[in-house]
C-alpha cells in the first residue's frame, strides 16, 4: 500500500530546552493513521497533521476497552543519524497484543516503512540533549459503533510521537518499589502478557497508595498465591541473588519486554548465570536478610534500566546495594543507551537507522 502524506500548514512551536523535557506530554506535528473495515481489511495508510481524532460515542473502544499499544523511542547519535531499537520486536509484541484481544493482524513491514517516513517528516522535533529521545505510541482502537459484547468490526491505528526526558525524576539514581499484597492486576489466562489499556486500568488503585506512602512504582505479585513476583507496573525485575541473577518466567501474566529480552541477552553474552524461573517474595526477603540480595533493577523502553535501592513488602523494608546503583545495573544501563545512542558498537544488529538528523 501507499502511505499518502499530507503536511501541516500550521506547525507547533518546538521546544526549545531539551534539558527540561518532561515525558509524554508535547507532540509533533504530524501522525499515521490506517483504517480497518471488515471484509476490507487495512486500508488508506496516511500521514496527516498531528490533531484530535473523531469517534462516534457508541465507538467500542469506550466502553469495551478493545485496544493495545507499543512503546517505542528513536535516538539521534552523537554522530547525527537517528536510529530505532529492535523496532521489529514491538511490532511482533503489536501483533501478539492483536491476537489475544481479537484485533486483526497488521503488516509488520507496512509499520516499520510508516514509522519511518512520519519520523524523517518529523525529525526536528527529536531531542539531542543528554538522555532525550523521540517516545514513540503506536496504538489500536475498536471503532465499530455497538453496543453489545463482541470484537469490533472497525479499527483505527494511529502512530504519534513525543520528545521526552527521563521518565523517573530519580534518573538512573534507585528508586524506592511498593510491593503490593491486596489488589490484583492480571492473572495467568487473561491479558496480562498484552500491552492494553485494562491492564494499566487495574493497576490504578495500588499505584495511588504507593505514591501516598511516597514510592514510585508497585511490584506485583502474583494474583492466585499472592506469593510470586510478576513485574512492575512500567518495568520487568531482576534481582541479583549472589552470583545468580533472576527475573520472573514469562507465564502468560506478564509482558515480555523487548529491554528484558536485551537485557538476558547481554547478560549471558557476558557470562553472567541468568535464571527465568518462579521467586517468591519471601526468597527475595530472606536473601536480603542473609545478605545475597546484592542488586535489583527494573527494564523498560521509558527507563531503559532502573535501579531499586528500596523494597516495601509489608512491615519488611529492605535496603538493597546501600540505596546505590549496583555494578550489573550500570553495566547494563551503560551498553544499552551507548548501543541506543550510537557511542558504542551494535554487535547483535538491534539498531535500525533511519535517517540522519
């Protein structure tokens, strides 16, 4: 198909210190847009001025929640070319979210080509200061306007982009985890293993109490036994148990990150034991009292790695690594964003270039 472009006659103004760029709250001036029609299929790929989207208030999306989403960023290099990270991985991650929530597949190729020529119309607006990037949302919506239990008919997929700074105000400094032992958030057969809205719907609630008692993010546990450490809620976790370093199985419960899955592969690369495996709580609890528990960390597209100096699990606080960032977090931080940013070498071909800024 071909991607039909329009340009805006009225850019926005850019911001002008990329020092002090929040994250997820300006955008640029143009988006991609395709529709879906059943018995048509994907049609009418589009690049239009960045603006609000029109929905008949019977659009499924409303009041079924049928809707997934990725989260992306390109990077400008310090050598000037602008390059995505595994972006073949988050439209893989697109189409699995698509098929447990009964979405139609998308062309996997079809995207990356469309992502690309929005971010070259668009490349002005990617950040170059320290740690800046340009946050990309591919998303999916059920359009059909019904009322009644059922996938939709129609769909609309949109892709915006966001220059964004760090998303945790710590940095790469630790931050301080609430692990959650009343609510819920998925359980192994639902959608806890899509990226969709209802998942970060569910997580709500626990996010407000953590934030009262002055934590970042919730740790959750598993939602039959309450026992097993699943993820955080923007993050996968690892823990670094003496020379033993695990995160949570994949088990249908939580996302499969494309930073975990770089993450592992680094690891072993550089001869470290990794372990996808169950861990409980309480062995996370009682490694830190027999002082194995050396190191934590989350990974995730908005963080890249984050270093957990602080576990809140009931009446136990555990201290981990003094509060500081441990070796392992900042060798991982370190290669990554060095591969992402182009200050180091790709040997595992995840960069994609696009353009040059």
């Amino acid at each position: 198909m071909t991607i039909r472009v329009e340009k805006t006659q009225h850019p926005k103004e850019k911001p002008v210190d990329h020092n002090q760029l929040g994250f997820g709250d300006i955008f640029t001036d143009h988006m991609f847009l395709m529709n879906y029609k059943e018995g048509q299929g994907w049609y009418d790929p589009r690049i239009v001025p960045y603006g609000p989207l029109s929905l008949d208030p019977a659009a499924m999306i409303l009041h079924y929640a049928q809707e997934v989403f990725e989260g992306m960023k390109a990077y400008c290099g310090e050598d000037g070319v602008v390059r995505l990270f595994r972006p073949q991985e988050n439209f893989k991650r697109l189409n699995s979210s698509n098929e447990h929530v009964c979405i139609p597949p998308v062309d996997e190729e079809l995207l990356l080509d469309a992502l690309k020529q929005l971010i070259i119309l668009d490349k002005d607006w990617i950040p170059t200061a320290p740690n800046t990037s340009l946050y990309i949302r591919p998303f999916i919506i059920a359009t059909d306007a019904h009322l009644g239990v059922r996938p939709s008919h129609e769909y609309l997929l949109a892709i915006i982009l966001s220059p964004v700074g760090v998303y945790y105000k710590e940095g790469l400094n630790p931050v301080k985890i609430y692990v959650e032992t009343k609510y819920v958030r998925a359980v192994r057969g639902g959608l806890g293993m899509c990226k969709t809205s209802g998942n970060y719907a569910a997580s709500l609630k626990a996010q407000v109490v953590a934030n009262d008692q002055n934590y970042t993010q919730v740790l959750w546990l598993d939602g039959v036994e309450r026992k097993y450490i699943e993820e955080v809620g923007t993050m996968n976790v690892f823990f670094k148990l003496g020379d033993e370093i695990v995160t949570p199985e994949l088990r249908g419960s939580i996302l499969p990150g494309i930073t975990r899955k770089s993450a592992i592969e680094l690891l072993r690369h550089w001869g470290y034991k990794v372990s996808e495996r169950l861990i409980s709580i309480e062995e996370v609890a009682q490694a830190a009292k027999n002082g194995e528990l050396v190191e934590a960390f989350g990974t995730g597209t908005a963080a890249v790695i984050s270093p957990i100096g602080h576990l809140k699990w009931g009446d136990d606080i555990m201290e981990i690594n003094s509060g500081a960032i441990g070796p392992v977090s900042q060798k991982l931080y370190d290669t990554l964003t060095g591969i992402q940013w182009g200050r180091q070498r790709d040997p595992f071909g995840w960069m994609v270039e696009v353009c040059e800024k």
